[in-house]
C-alpha cells in the first residue's frame, strides 16, 4: 500500500475554492470525477502545477510530474465538490492514511461553516 502525505497546496486550493464559493453541495461524485481523459485535457491546458492543486496527497517515493504522484482528488477541475471531500474521506479512513483523512474532514468542516 502506499504512503501518502497532505498535499498543503492542494488543502489551500479547497479553501480558496471554497472561499470564492466555488463548490458544489449535491452531486454524485461518480458521475463528476475526473477521467483519464479529462485529466490528460487539463494537464495539458494547465500544466503540473494546477493539475496537482487539485489533490489531497502526495504519493510519497512517486516523481512529481506523474501522475502517481498525486492522489485524493476533490473536484472536477473547476469546481470542489463536498462529495468528492466526503470520497477522500472515507478512502484515507479505510487504508488508515489519517493525516489526510484529517485534512478532509476539516475541508469538510470548513465548507459546511462557510455555508451558514
């Protein structure tokens, strides 16, 4: 199993994104997670850099600029999404990977207090 570590870049981009209100509440995580393919399109739209931002963790022993590199995705590439947090969340409690299962549930947390 591998070893993971909070992506700081990535826990700061949920709050930004959660800050400009760019979030979605309800929608099914399985319908609006990100493919390979529209992967492949916003890394080459967008570069390393931004594609990263979109995640959790860190892979560690995995080479930046692969995709292996970067786990615990929240969003589709333009919006975070509660359920994609929620994903992350329960994926990071059952492998027992708890830093970011933390960080999740903070993100969590931190979206549902924006709210009211």
């Amino acid at each position: 199993m591998a070893d993971y570590r909070v992506n700081k870049r990535g826990v700061a981009k949920a709050r930004e994104l959660i800050d400009a209100r760019q979030y979605r509440v309800r929608s099914r995580w399985a319908d609006v997670q990100p493919r390979a393919a529209e992967q492949n399109r916003f890394l080459k739209a967008n570069g390393w850099v931004e594609y990263a931002s979109w995640h959790l963790a860190l892979t560690e022993g995995a080479s930046d600029g692969t995709k292996a590199r970067y786990a615990f995705v929240f969003g589709d590439f333009r919006r975070l999404h509660r359920m994609g947090l929620i994903a992350c969340y329960y994926r990071a409690a059952e492998w027992e990977h708890t830093e970011v299962m933390l960080a999740a549930h903070n993100l969590l947390v931190y979206l549902d207090k924006s709210r009211t």
